[in-house]
C-alpha cells in the first residue's frame, strides 16, 4: 500500500472559496490524494466498491481501472465539510457489445447553478450542468447527503447492501460480467501504463470539462 502525501493528508479535508474555481480546486485535490494503483483480479473480487472513505484514506490508493466511487465518497465529504450539500449520482453505462457498467458521481448547487463532478481512470471532471439520462446512460439514480457517513462505502449510501444492491438498484446491471472486466484490466501492467501516460499529459486537460492536473497520482 502507498500513504497519501503527508502534505495532502495534513490538509484534510481542505477549505476552499465558494467558487466554481475553488469547486475545480477541490476535485484537483481529491484526485491527487490518494494514489492510482493495479490491484490484483482476487483484490478487484474481493474489495472494490466496499472501502468507506476513512478505509481509502488509511490505505492511501485507490484501484485506477475503476476510482470513481472512493473518490466520490472522497470528495462528497470534503463538500460537506465545506458547508455544501451534494447530490450522490448513481449510474449505469451501456456501451454497444458490452457488458452494463456503473458509474458514480455527484451534483451540487452553487451560485445558483447545478456542477457535474465524476472521476474517471486518466481524468477528473467538474463543470456546469448535471447528469441527464441518454440511451448511453440509461438510468441515473440520485441520493441526498444525509446518509453521508466517513465509515460507508459510497455505494452503501443508496443501499445498506452496497455493492450487492447493484442488481437491483440498475436495471440491466449483472455484477459479474462487469467485475470480470473490471479483474482483468486492473491487472493488467500494459493498460496501467497505457492509462498513466494519459493522465500525465497536460493537453488532456484541455476542455471537455477536464480538470487540470485532475489525472492524479500514479506510481
């Protein structure tokens, strides 16, 4: 396991400007705290999607194939420790010949408009708008902050069962296609790589919504 910077730790949660600025500052923040790692196929089967924010803070990685609900229970904190209320966004993401996936993120108000924040494997993302239903994404559940605990895995925050509501909770979703993806890739030495030479390039934070220095930390 590798520690979180002592720098990024000793600042946690940070503080920031009620701003659309300071919002992209935060998300900067949460995707650089913890570190992108390959987890083995065994580990993927065993652990992912069951680590509260307190687990992933402690360990101080998080898997990169998929890091998305670790860094929004991350991030949802940090918002709520900064007086602000987020939405918790559940979704499915269906892709021609492929197996459902899930998606995680969140929404929150500010300066009367409604911001987007997602995490994806190379990127961070945080703009105006909202997550809207599309035939790519299907279905997008919604969870207000109150259930909000630093010792529930974020998918246990739509439901006690986390992880193995899924099926239930997404209609289409099968657990075990997408986890044996999710298996094979994280393993994978050559996707890793593939993946951090991504995220380090700074033109892919140009646009798109993309968070600057938003591809966080790799080893």
């Amino acid at each position: 396991m590798s520690p979180a910077s002592p720098e990024a730790t000793r600042a946690w949660p940070p503080r920031i400007e009620p701003t659309g600025p300071g919002l992209i500052e935060l998300v900067r923040l949460v995707s650089e705290l913890p570190r992108r790692e390959r987890w083995t196929r065994e580990r993927t089967w065993r652990e992912f999607g069951r680590r509260s924010p307190n687990e992933v803070l402690r360990a101080g990685e998080v898997p990169y194939i998929g890091p998305c609900p670790e860094l929004s229970s991350l991030a949802a904190l940090a918002l709520q420790h900064n007086g602000l209320e987020p939405t918790l966004i559940l979704t499915g993401i269906q892709r021609s010949l492929q197996a459902m996936k899930f998606q995680t993120g969140l929404e929150v108000d500010l300066d009367g408009e409604r911001w987007v924040i997602g995490f994806a494997i190379s990127s961070s993302y945080c703009y105006a708008g909202r997550f809207v239903e599309t035939p790519r994404r299907p279905q997008v559940l919604r969870q207000d902050a109150s259930r909000m605990d630093p010792d529930t895995p974020f998918l246990a925050w739509f439901d006690p069962a986390g992880v193995d509501a899924l099926e239930r909770l997404l209609s289409g979703y099968a657990l075990r296609p997408h986890f044996a993806h999710l298996a094979s890739h994280g393993a994978s030495r050559l996707r890793y790589a593939w993946h951090r030479r991504k995220a380090l390039d700074p033109r892919r934070a140009e646009g798109g919504g993309r968070v600057p220095g938003g591809g966080g930390r790799w080893a």
